[in-house]
C-alpha cells in the first residue's frame, strides 16, 4: 500500500515543485522588467548634433564645474610648477564666484555666458600647460 502512494506523491511533489519553480522565475522576471524600465526613465539620453545655443546656461555651468573636477584631478597625474597651480585656484575662485552669481535671481546672463567661456578656456589653458595627453583633455561640447 504504501508503494501504490509513493509513485503518485512523487508526481505531485514534481508538479508542485515545477508550478513553484515558474512563479519564482515569473516573480523575478517582473521584478527584472520593474526594475528596468525605471532605470531607463533615469537616463538622459543627449543627441550628438546639437546646436550652439541650444544648451542651457545652467547645463554650462554644471559642465564647467566637472571641468574644474577633471583639472584637480590632472594635478596628481601630471607634475606642475607653482605657477600653474596658482593660475588653477585664480581660476577655481572665478568659478566659485560664477557659481554664486547664478545662484542670486539678478544676474546678467550674457555677462555669466562670457565668464563661463572665459573660465573653460583658462582651464584648457591649464591643461595645455600640464602637457596633458590628448586622452585626457576634457571633451567640452
């Protein structure tokens, strides 16, 4: 008798264990696409023809501000004189005082524009002073 009830809890084991097999793996592939679909919202995906002024002055300044990041970072790759260094915090400070500006409500945008292109070229200045590799310049838009 317990032979006959074996076989048949041995096939209910197996059906049972596949229908939780395929709710687990349904589970996880939803889970999967949720998850997916809200990191694709998150990306911000830019054109490569975009116009020159088609870019936001706060996109500007955002980028000036990686810009400066990425020439700190340059400092501990490349040896500089004194002098560059001093030229590197005269223009961080300049960027500093850009960045306050943006932030008050009366500001000239057109002046802030020509500090922003005024502060990008002085930093690739410095990059051209470091002898910075063509690798590591920074791509500006």
């Amino acid at each position: 008798m317990s032979n006959a009830t074996h076989p048949i809890s041995s096939k209910a084991r197996m059906k049972s264990l596949v229908l939780i097999m395929t709710v687990v793996c349904a589970f996880v592939f939803a889970v999967n696409s949720v998850a997916g679909r809200q990191y694709e919202r998150e990306l911000n995906y830019e054109f490569a023809l975009t116009w020159p002024w088609s870019h936001s002055l706060d996109g500007d300044i955002n980028h000036l501000n990686r810009m400066r990041g990425h020439v700190r970072w340059l400092f501990r790759n490349y040896r500089s004189n004194p002098q560059v260094r001093r030229d590197y915090f005269a223009v961080a400070h300049d960027i500093d005082g850009i960045n306050e500006r943006f932030k008050q409500s009366g500001y000239d945008r057109r002046q802030l524009r020509r500090d922003v292109e005024r502060a990008h070229s002085d930093l690739h200045r410095i990059e051209l002073a470091l002898k910075v590799k063509p690798r590591d310049f920074y791509p500006w838009r």
